[in-house]
C-alpha cells in the first residue's frame, strides 16, 4: 500500500538546500476494530511522531462533558460516577459542533456503559460503572460534546506509538539460542542467527542482555511498526484524515508566517525601534444560574 504522504529530507548545495521527495509505504500487519499495526518505510522519527502526538491531542472526538444527577442511590458519591461516566467512549462518524443529550436509568443491578441510550452509540457496551442494591435507582443525564485530547483525555480517540524496526547483529558464537527471546523471534540459519520476523520483535534487548552482547539489535532508521488502538470513538481512515488535515494546516500557517502573512489578523504597529501589540478583551458572559433540582457535574472534575 502506497500512500500519498511525502518524506522531507534535503541536502546542502551552493548554500541552498534541495527537497528530495520519497514515497511513504505503508503495509497494514494488523487490522482490528480496536487494535491496528502497520509497517511504514521511508520516513523518519519526527514525522511519525507529528502524526502520534496530533491523533492523540488534536484529533475532535465526542464525549460526556457534564451529567445531570436526578437520582442516585448508589453508594458511589455523584463526582466520583460522574468521572467513570465521563471516561465512556462515545461513537460518532460526524464530529460537529452540536450538543448531544444521553441518558441513564436503571433500577437494581449492576450498570453497564450499555445501559447509556440516546441517539449516539456507546461502541464498548460492557465497561461496568455502578453496582445497585436491590430496589435502588439510577437516573441521569448525559451532555455529549466535542472536544480534544489537549482538553481531557476523555476526548483522546487512540492510543498510539511507534518503534523502529530492527535486525540481529551477530558478534560472536553463540551455541544455544533456546529461552534468549521471550517472543522467540530468533533462528539459526546456516550457522548464523536471523530474526524470523523483524517486525514481531518488540525491541525488548533480552537477548543482548542474556548473551553479554554476543547478539545486538541494529536499528532501522527509516522503517517503523506503527501502532493504533482505537478507543471506538472513531473509525481508522477519519481518524487519519483529521490528522492530515490538522498537519497540512499548520504546516500552511507555518510556511505563511514565515513569508510574513499570518492567517489570524494582528493587529500589529512598529514605532521605530519599538513594538506595540494590541489585544482586545472580550467581555465574560454572566454564567447561567444551575437547576435547583438537579445536581449538574463537569465529567472531568473531581476532587
């Protein structure tokens, strides 16, 4: 599988430097609805690492930011249940603006994120929240909006990371090579010691450790395992395109702000060796009085 995503690397020429563009390959390992592994070759670290750190904090997912407590006779108190409650990952194909309302009510037993009904969909439905004794209720009122991992990790749609690939390095003899690989990745071909599978090695440097260095582990620079295990907030190829989208954006602000047009006004002036920025203030809106009857919690404060 080739993608259309470039490698940036340059070379320094007559005081100018020259773009040279590879093509990023990408060969899918794993496909899982909640854990996928790829390999990707001609790229570099701090590519992979854009792409990690913006799934992670910039990628807009749903999520339970408040809940109206109505009844609650568990023995779990209304903060406590409204932070599990808030961790819930909420499914949705269309991330908007809009805000979505949830609800809970059950009566005896104990509730599942299953229980949770409304419009949007909860993809893990057996995550346990609260045990009820016999004849006690539960109601609530879930408030869904959107938001990202930079904002509470309740809003954080994967987790991801990332490792090089690596080959075995033969230094001297080594006689058995039996209980020197936990994931018994390791072969003997020919009187020489390969990988079975370079990329089912999970770079734990047991073997280096076991035979004082006879065998050491060669990195790759420019090929990776890269893994994505999604929390059912979104499917895969959104996910990827939010980051794409998100990367070529700022990469666009960038390169303007460096040819001295910056996307956001400014308003900015120069007084000869002096300069004055003007920030204007926004006037706080009154915040809205709380129900008297119903107990209102932000899902991620505690105390």
């Amino acid at each position: 599988m080739v993608v259309d995503q470039r490698k940036n690397s340059y070379q320094r020429k007559n005081n100018n430097y020259i773009l040279l563009v590879k093509i990023m390959q990408v060969k899918f390992l794993k496909k899982d609805g909640f854990d996928y592994k790829f390999v990707v070759q001609n790229t570099r670290s701090d590519i992979l690492n854009a792409m990690r750190r913006t799934i992670m904090l910039h990628v807009p997912v749903l999520g339970i930011k408040e809940v109206s407590v109505y009844k609650n006779e568990s023995v779990m108190p209304d903060e406590m249940l409204a932070h599990r409650i808030g961790l819930v990952p909420v499914y949705s194909d269309d991330v908007d603006d809009k805000e979505y309302h949830l609800y809970l009510k059950k009566t005896s037993g104990m509730v599942y994120s299953g229980d949770i009904s409304g419009s949007l969909d909860i993809p893990l439905k057996h995550i346990p929240l609260v045990q009820l004794n016999k004849d006690k209720s539960l109601e609530l009122e879930l408030l869904v909006q959107r938001g990202t991992g930079e904002e509470h990790v309740k809003y954080c749609p994967a987790s991801v990371f990332f490792y090089n690939t690596a080959n075995v390095k033969q230094n001297s003899d080594v006689v058995n090579i039996e209980n020197i690989c936990p994931g018994n990745c390791l072969e003997k071909k020919a009187n020489k010691i390969v990988m079975k599978d370079p990329y089912s090695c999970d770079i734990c440097r047991y073997c280096e450790t076991k035979t004082n260095k006879a065998l050491e582990l060669v990195f790759n620079t420019t090929e990776f395992v890269f893994s994505i295990e999604p929390f059912g907030n979104l499917d895969l190829d959104v996910m990827i395109s939010y980051t794409v989208d998100f990367l070529n954006k700022d990469l666009e602000e960038l390169k303007q702000q460096l040819e001295g047009k910056s996307i956001e006004e400014k308003v900015i002036k120069i007084k000869k060796n002096k300069v004055e920025i003007t920030i204007e203030k926004t006037e706080e809106k009154p915040k809205e009085e709380k129900a008297k009857k119903v107990k209102k919690i932000k899902s991620e404060e505690t105390e």
